[in-house]
C-alpha cells in the first residue's frame, strides 16, 4: 500500500524548476501582449471585432475602482494566508463542502466590486435566457418547434444565447422559474451555485486519479481561480458544475468493482449537458481520459463496462429529448447557420485566423498564471486531466464557429486545467495563489465585461 502511495506521490512531483515554471508563465503573458496588440492594430484599421471594445476578453478598458474592492482583496487575502493550511487539515468532506462555498465567495466578492446590482444585472440582458422563459409553455410542444425560432429570419427568433444553445439551456431557466424561482437574481443563484459546485467535482476527480494529497493541493487554486470573474455570473458557469459533475461520477466509477449507478448517473449528466451546450459534445474527450487513465486496474473489460454503462444514460438523455421532438443533429446543424447569419459573425470570421489565438489568449487569462506554473511540471496520471481539457478546447477553437468570448464559454474545460496545480511545490503556492488572485482582479476592475 505504501509503494502505490509513494509512486503516486512521485508522479506528482513536479520535475522541472522554479526557472521553467517562471519561463512558462512569462512566455505566454508575452503572448497575450502580442495578442492584445495585435487585436488593437487591427481595431484601429478599422475592423470590428465585436468584443466591446475589448481586443482579447469582452469589454473596454474602463477602470471602475472604489472601497468595494476591499472586498475581494479580503477574500484573496484569507485564501492565499490560509487556504493552502485549511486544505491539508480540513476533513475530506469538510473541504469539499469548503471548497464550493469559498468558490461561490470569491466568484460574488469580485462581481461586487461594480455594485450589488451586478450580480443579476448579466442575466437581465435582453440576449439571455431570462427573456425567453415566458415562451416556455408544454414542454413537449417547446421542444418539437424549438428549432422552428432558431434562424435569425424566422417568424420569432429566439434571443441570441438561446438559439446559439440546444434547448437544455433554456429548459433549466424556465423549470426554475416554474417552481417560483423565476427573474435574472434566481438564475443568478443557479449560474454561481452551478460554476462553485464545480470545484468539489474537480477534487474529487483529482483524488480518485491522483490521490488525496494531490486533490488538497488543488483545492485552494480551484477556489481562487481567475475565471470566477466570468462564474459571476454566466450561464456556462451551470454548465460547468453539470458536466464537471458528470465526469466525476464517472471516475468514482471506475474506482470501484461496481459502481454501475455512478457510472449510469455520470452518463444521464453528460448527456444533459450535451442538450446545454453543443461545445460540450468535445467534453467527451475527458469523459475517456477519467476512465482510460485506469486503465490498468480496470483492465480494458471493466473500461468497456464503465463506458459502456455511462453511454446509456447518454442515450437516455437522448431518446427524452427525441421523444419529445428535439432532435441534436438536426439542432447543431440549425445553429451552425445561425451563428453564420449572425451580426457579428462575418466581421470576426474575416479575422478568423486573430481568433484561433486570441480565443486561446482569453482562455489562458481565465486559468490563471497558476495553471500555466502547474502545467510545467505535471506528470504522470494527472497530465491526463488538462490534456484532455486542452484538447476539448483545441476542437471548440478550430471549429471556426466559436470566435471570441471564450473566457466564458470554456469554462467547463477550464476548470479541468487546475489540476495541474498538484505540481506546485508546497513552498510556491501562496506566491501563485496570490498571483492568480490578483490576475482576477484586475480584469475585475479593468474590464467592463457584460458578464
């Protein structure tokens, strides 16, 4: 037992130093700059990048700073003096429970620093799916003639996000709005409950491929991760915690000799979130690396099993939404073409190839430059989780349909590159810890974002 242990702890030792991290973390920050630049030239040529004045995240550079920004300061400063310590001596479920509610902390503390009304203020918008909730009558009739509203020439187009998404997304609003939680401060709470219920599901992913050291380790970088400006409050944030959770289950799975419901539940909420947001259907790739990473204690006929029995509730999911007259592909195709006919779409195609960078730009400014340290010396088992993450948002950058605000819509892969925090050694982490903090907010404070 001890040498699993002790083979476990040397994959997460980081093995490249202090200098390779540093360089890293360096090397992409030159990148974004140029990124930026870059954006910038072309704006003042006179290109329309649709980013509100933004060249990398939505939103002009418009610094709003007042006493309320003692707030997340306050937070940052409680996590980085006492996270890192908290994490090694909190019971497990303790820290779990910890972990969701210091996420939520941190993702309103920062919202609040442009006023309380923030907070619901996103969600308000006359493009998100608050303003389409009253058309959501009989479920059945609501799904069979979602498609019908998608094109933007249609009789009575759905708003912007919700024809941009498969009718999951919409759905979830609208049953909360029925069971007398309904208006932008509900769906608020949903958005941030959802994207802070993602860091449990991370530990939990991390100690069942890892181990538990490597999991508290993680926890207070998943707790004061940068992109908790956008989980406050953005609808992919619900989606997050949704899939997150999804391929948690999964892993607790594949950790036990008969973990069929958790393999079948994991499946019924990835196949959910396949009906939230069409970008998740590349979350797949983490749905395998959670099981084939063990591999080698299932053996490829308990992978199969697992996969197999997860797949289910995928269909599950699938034969519901049929049955009730939605069909994905006819859906995916749909949207394609909306997003095409879309106003902002051609002006950014037209720069497409700024976008296959600057998407990855925004991407890298939402983990954090603790991610980017952590990348650089993980190892072994849990190098799995990020590359996985990587690679889901390679597919939603070269799909040439996702161009720009992607420090939003990638947040649930995002969430799955702090795990390359594990490889952090123990002296460094409240250095990085309050780097990340301060990389939030910043952006919190300089960037006028509509989320």
């Amino acid at each position: 037992m001890t040498a699993a242990v002790d083979d476990v702890e040397q994959e997460r030792v980081p093995r490249s130093g202090g200098i390779a991290r540093a360089a890293l973390v360096v090397l992409v920050a030159a990148g974004v700059l140029v990124v930026w630049l870059v954006g910038r030239a072309l704006t003042r040529d006179g290109a329309d990048l649709h980013l509100r004045d933004g060249y990398i995240l939505v939103g002009g550079f418009d610094p709003v700073l007042s006493a309320r920004v003692l707030l997340p300061l306050a937070v940052a400063a409680a996590g980085v003096l006492w996270g890192p310590s908290l994490a090694r001596r909190l019971r497990w479920p303790h820290l779990l429970a910890g972990g969701a509610a210091g996420a939520a902390a941190w993702a309103v503390a920062l919202a609040v620093t442009s006023g309380w009304e923030r907070l619901a203020e996103p969600m308000a918008s006359k493009h998100e799916y608050v303003a389409d909730v009253d058309r959501v009558r009989g479920i059945g009739t609501f799904l069979s003639t979602f498609v019908d509203s998608v094109p933007v020439d249609s009789a009575d187009p759905w708003v912007t996000h919700v024809s941009g998404h498969p009718p999951g997304a919409l759905l979830s609003f609208a049953l909360l709005d029925r069971v007398g939680l309904g208006g932008p401060e509900w769906a608020a709470v949903l958005c941030i409950v959802g994207g802070a219920l993602a860091v449990p599901a991370v530990l939990v992913t991390v100690r069942a491929v890892a181990d538990e050291t490597a999991a508290r380790a993680v926890a207070p970088f998943a707790v004061l991760f940068p992109g908790a400006v956008w989980i406050a409050t953005s609808a992919d944030a619900f989606f997050a915690g949704v899939c997150a959770w999804g391929i948690a289950l999964l892993v607790l799975a594949a950790s036990k000799r008969r973990g069929h419901l958790q393999a079948l539940a994991g499946g019924l909420l990835l196949g959910f979130s396949l009906f939230l947001s069409f970008g998740l259907a590349s979350a797949g790739l983490l749905a395998l690396a959670v099981v084939l990473v063990q591999g080698r204690r299932l053996g490829w006929t308990g992978v199969v099993r697992v996969l197999a029995v997860a797949a289910v509730g995928v269909l599950l999911v699938f034969a519901a939404f049929t049955l009730g007259g939605y069909w994905w592909f006819e859906g995916i195709t749909v949207d394609a073409e909306r997003v095409r006919e879309g106003a902002a779409f051609e002006d950014r195609f037209a720069h497409v190839h700024y976008f296959y960078a600057s998407n990855v730009a925004a991407g890298a400014i939402a983990a954090g430059p603790a991610v980017v340290a952590g990348l650089a010396g993980l190892r072994g088992r849990l190098l799995w989780l990020p590359l996985a993450a990587l690679g889901g948002m390679a597919v939603s950058d070269l799909s040439g349909l996702v161009l720009g605000e992607t420090e939003r819509i990638w947040l649930p892969f995002l969430v799955w590159l702090l795990p390359a925090t594990a490889s952090l050694p123990p002296r460094s982490q409240r250095f990085w810890l309050g780097l990340s903090a301060l990389v939030a907010i910043t952006v919190e404070v300089v960037v006028r974002s509509p989320w």
